[in-house]
C-alpha cells in the first residue's frame, strides 16, 4: 500500500493484504511500529517519543477515514 502521509521524519503506510485488527505502520529508517486504528495503540514495535505524540495524534483525528480505507482495501 502506498504511503498514508509523510511527516518531518517519518511516514505513516497500510499494506493491503495485513490481517486484523485495522492498523498502520508507522515507519523511518529507525524504527517501525504497528498502530492500531481504533484506539491509536502501538500493537508492537515502538516509535520514539519525539515521534508518537504527532502520529498517534494524526491517527486519531482520521480514524474514521483510516478504517475506511482499511474497509476498502483488506
């Protein structure tokens, strides 16, 4: 799946064929993690704290088009 958004230093993905629950990865050249859609928690991985509060906060605030998507393409 292509990239969902890009920030200053990471990018937010969903890959068509993953299994559930919803989720994305969020991902950079140092670290990855899965972030679950429907309560933004890291299902596992870890993403440093420089870095959790803009994602986790962006996932919350397109859950609902986040989980559309997921409908779409899962």
């Amino acid at each position: 799946m292509p990239t969902i958004k890009r920030f200053a230093g990471f990018v937010i993905r969903m890959y068509f064929s993953d299994e559930n629950p919803p989720h994305v990865h969020v991902e950079n050249v140092d670290f990855r993690a899965r972030v679950s859609i429907t309560d933004a928690s890291v299902l596992d991985g870890e993403i440093p704290s420089k870095f959790s509060r803009e994602a986790l906060s962006w996932i919350e605030k397109n859950r609902d088009w986040l989980l559309a998507k997921w409908a779409e393409y899962s």
